[in-house]
C-alpha cells in the first residue's frame, strides 16, 4: 500500500510544479466574444474591468446604447485590491451603426479615467482636440450585442501640461 501511495504521490507532482503562476493576460488574446467584457492598456500596463459581486455595488461593465438617439456610454470598473479602491474608464460617442467614430468631448470636463483612493480622487479629462476613437465592429440591433475596439488620450490639468494617460488596444463587448 506505502508503494502504490508512493506511485501516485510521484505521477501527480510534475502537476503541481508546472502550473503557471503568472496571472497577466494579453487583451488581444483574450477571447472577445465574452459578453460584458472590457479591457485595455493603461500606460502600456494591463487593464481589465473586474469588481465582485455586491448588491447595490459596482458593476465591472455598465452602460447604454440609445438607439433612437444614436448616443452611447460605456464605464469599465477595475477593484484595485492592493490599495482597496475602484477605478474606472468611460467613454461617450454618437453612433448608429459599425464603423469608426471619434469619442464624445464637446466640453473640457468630460471625465475618461477617474479612481476613487480615500478623498483623493485622480481624474483624467478627454482632450476635445483630440479625443479618441471607437471602432464598432458589431452592433447587433436584434441580439442586443455591441463590439469594438478603442482608444484615447487623457489630461489631468491638476498636474500639468506633461500629465497624459494613454488607454490603447481597447477592447468590450457588451450586451444593452
């Protein structure tokens, strides 16, 4: 009996030391068919929308898609569990159909990236020069589906001209 347990003791330990420990995920290799998913690069670091579940609480992916008015919202929420705070990343454009579409900023106050540390909010503005872009590979006005892809450039004007915050290879699906 010590032998046989000795047996499955050895077949079984090569499964425990060859698991990847490395959680980083490439949102281009992630799958993007996953209904209600958002991700991006911030900065070049990786972003994905995740928040737990609360009743009343945050939800990693909300938004809407008014289809007579052709205006659309989108806000990703990101838990930071090294600090215990929210992030969140949203975008505003007019759209009706696939196609490329540049993010809605018709005032300087618009908010793109905003985290909720303590009282200490940083927020990132949309530049209305030079806004960003969606592009809408699907809408689907039956099923209720939209998906693209995104990116933009955002200012803190709290600290300076230099203070930009780069969101590139974007990506959501989401289900209004």
């Amino acid at each position: 009996m010590r032998t046989f347990k000795l047996i499955i003791l050895l077949a079984f330990t090569p499964l425990f030391i060859c698991c990847d420990k490395d959680k980083t995920v490439d949102p281009q290799a992630t799958d993007p068919n996953t209904a209600n998913s958002f991700s991006c690069y911030v900065n070049g670091v990786y972003w994905e929308a995740q928040a737990p579940f609360t009743w009343g609480g945050a939800m990693a992916v909300s938004g809407e898609l008014n289809v007579e008015l052709s205006k659309f919202k989108l806000v990703g929420t990101k838990k930071n569990n090294d600090k215990e705070y929210f992030e969140t990343i949203t975008f505003f454009s007019d759209l009706s159909n696939s196609g490329t579409y540049p993010m809605t900023a018709n005032h300087d106050k618009v908010m793109g990236y905003r985290d909720y540390y303590e009282k200490n909010c940083f927020i990132y503005y949309y530049d209305t020069l030079n806004s960003g872009t969606l592009n809408i590979s699907t809408l689907d006005k039956n099923k209720r589906i939209i998906q693209g892809t995104f990116s933009m450039t955002l200012k803190n004007p709290d600290y300076g001209a230099d203070s930009l915050m780069h969101i590139t290879s974007g990506k959501f699906m989401f289900n209004y």
